[in-house]
C-alpha cells in the first residue's frame, strides 16, 4: 500500500509539473516585477518566480461608500456615522447582488498576513493532489523571519489533507509552507501559481510571495479581497476547514495534536458563517474575512489592519448588530 501510495503521487507531481510549465508559459505576460523583492519566509533556498504588479493606492485615500453606492439608503446609513469600525480598512459587501453595503479605505493596498492561506488552499486543490498523501515538516518550513513557534516538529508526517485543514482552521504554519514545497515544481513554482490564480480572479492590486502571509510583501486591498473570498468559497473543503471549531490529529509516528479554529466567532451560535480566516504579523495588524448571513444577506466582511486583539471581533459584531438593526433600511439590488 505504502509503494502504490508513493506511485500516485508521484504520478501526480509529474502530470501537474507539466501542467505547470505549460500554464507559466501561457500566463508569462502577467509575471510582472521582478525578484527584487523576494524573501526568505521558510524556504532555504530564495524564491525568484515573478510577481504580478501592484498598482499603489494614494496614501490616506478612503475610497467611501459615498463613491461605491451613493443611492443607497445602507450606504448613507454608514456615512452617517452609524457605523463606525475601528479596522484600517473594511468592507461589507451583499454577495447576491454584489452591492457595496459599507466601506473604509478600500483600495488601501496593505498586507495581508494569513489571509494569504485562502489563495494557498485554491492553488493546492486545484492541482488536485492525492490529499492522503503523507507529507513531512522538513527545517524548510520552519519560520525563519518571524519566528513563530509550531507544535508541528521537523519531520512529523500528515495526511496533505491534515495539513491544508491545519493551515486554514488553525493559520498552521509550517502546514502551509509544506504544502508549497510539496507542490511540483517546489515553492517558487507554487508562488506563481498563486499570483496567476489572483489574475484569474482579477485580483490587480494582489501579489504573493510566500504561501503562508508571513512575509509582509504578501499585499492586497479590501476589494481584492473580497474576490479572493468569493473564489474560496467554491470549494466545499475550504468551507469545511475553515469553519470547523476544533480538529485532532495523529502523526506518523503516534502523536495527538488537538487545534482549534483562530476565528472564535465560528463556535459563536448567534453567527452562521459560511468561510472565515484571520491573520496577523506586525505588518498587517488584525485581519479577518468571512463569509456570513445576516439579518437574511450573505454578505462578504473584510477587517484589515485592526489596531487591537479584539478589534477585529469587535468590528464584526459591530456590523452584525448595525445589519441587523436596519434590516429594512437596506434594500438590495
């Protein structure tokens, strides 16, 4: 069993290495700047996979509601000043009709610390890879510019479907850092596949350099942000590991690891979440993004750069009570 499972994925590394120099030959206009700006996140050797150009927003700028959805009665709700969030930049966006509901510094290009992992969860699954596959923690996974600790040791072996629930429910590092390494063509080719997944989402003011948002190059905007979710969501399995409360896991060698979800709201009965991640370095602040119905609207919620701990729970819970309570002043369409 041990050597057909090591065939099938090397059956697969093969198919989608190919697949993968066919599709950066195809995508080459896109590639963008160049490696100046790489660095070394968690891998030993520095990337030099060319990123999509970021378009710069104007310092301070506050891209308002009263721009995006000036007519709205929701809208003129929140610049009235009844809707006040404390995150740098925010966005609430009505999935079915893709109307802006509330806005701050939208187009605020800033990092995005382990928001990152969502884009990095797509990339995997879309190379279909053997998800039962056993993959290793190896010393190029370890965080090298933050220094963030992990329970994940220097050669525990996972299911890659352990790992990439790790890396979503729990922001697991060195899972998501694995996963890259294991992808073929190793991290610099994973890198480009996540810059030219954000160009297939439109993602223009995105780009990537690591899988796991501990780089602070790792920049997007609210609005692109809000694509990303969107993308996300489409896949069942990214639904499920990130929005599971708590998951125990068993390594190769007999250890019990028991995670939880970093998005306390998900265990919170009063929310219905449908996709949630965080992230935080010192970069970025807070994040949060989530998928969620409220007062019967699925809406997008973004929270980037909060200042505090709670912040970010907080301005969500704001914007929850503040839907909720002008229900009828928020026509859709």
């Amino acid at each position: 069993m041990e050597l057909e499972s090591k065939r099938k994925g090397k059956a697969w590394r093969m198919a989608v290495c190919a697949s993968s120099v066919i599709a950066m030959l195809a995508w080459a206009p896109f590639a963008g700047a160049d490696g100046k700006h790489r660095t070394k996140v968690k891998h030993s050797q520095k990337s030099t996979a060319k990123a999509v150009p970021v378009r710069k927003a104007a310092a301070g700028k506050r891209t308002g509601v009263k721009q995006i959805s000036r007519k709205r009665n929701d809208a003129e709700l929140a610049v009235s000043g009844e809707l006040s969030v404390k995150s740098s930049a925010a966005v609430v966006v009505d999935l079915g009709d893709g109307h802006t509901i509330f806005g701050k510094n939208t187009q605020n290009v800033t990092p995005i610390a382990s928001i990152t992992k969502l884009m990095t969860a797509m990339v995997v699954l879309d190379a279909n890879p053997p998800l039962e596959e056993t993959i290793y923690i190896d010393s190029a996974d370890l965080d090298t510019v933050k220094g963030t600790h992990s329970r994940l040791r220097i050669g525990a072996g996972l299911p890659r479907r352990d790992m990439l629930r790790l890396a979503l429910m729990s922001s697991e590092n060195r899972a998501a850092a694995s996963l890259g390494r294991t992808y073929p063509g190793g991290s610099e080719a994973f890198v480009a596949a996540m810059n030219r997944k954000a160009v297939e989402l439109g993602m223009w003011d995105t780009r990537f350099v690591d899988p796991t948002g501990l780089s602070g190059e790792n920049v997007s905007t609210a609005t692109d942000l809000v694509k990303m979710v969107k993308g996300a969501y489409q896949y069942p399995l990214i639904r499920e590991f990130t929005t599971t409360p708590a998951h125990e896991v068993e390594t190769v060698a007999g250890r019990n690891l028991r995670f939880r979800n970093s998005n306390g709201l998900v265990k919170n009965p009063t929310w219905e979440i449908g996709l949630s991640k965080t992230g935080y370095i010192s970069e970025a602040g807070r994040c949060l993004v989530m998928l969620t119905t409220i007062a019967t609207r699925t809406v997008v919620i973004v929270l980037l750069d909060s200042w505090g701990t709670k912040t970010r729970m907080g301005d969500a819970n704001r914007i929850k009570k503040w839907m909720e309570s002008h229900t009828g002043a928020m026509p859709s369409g």
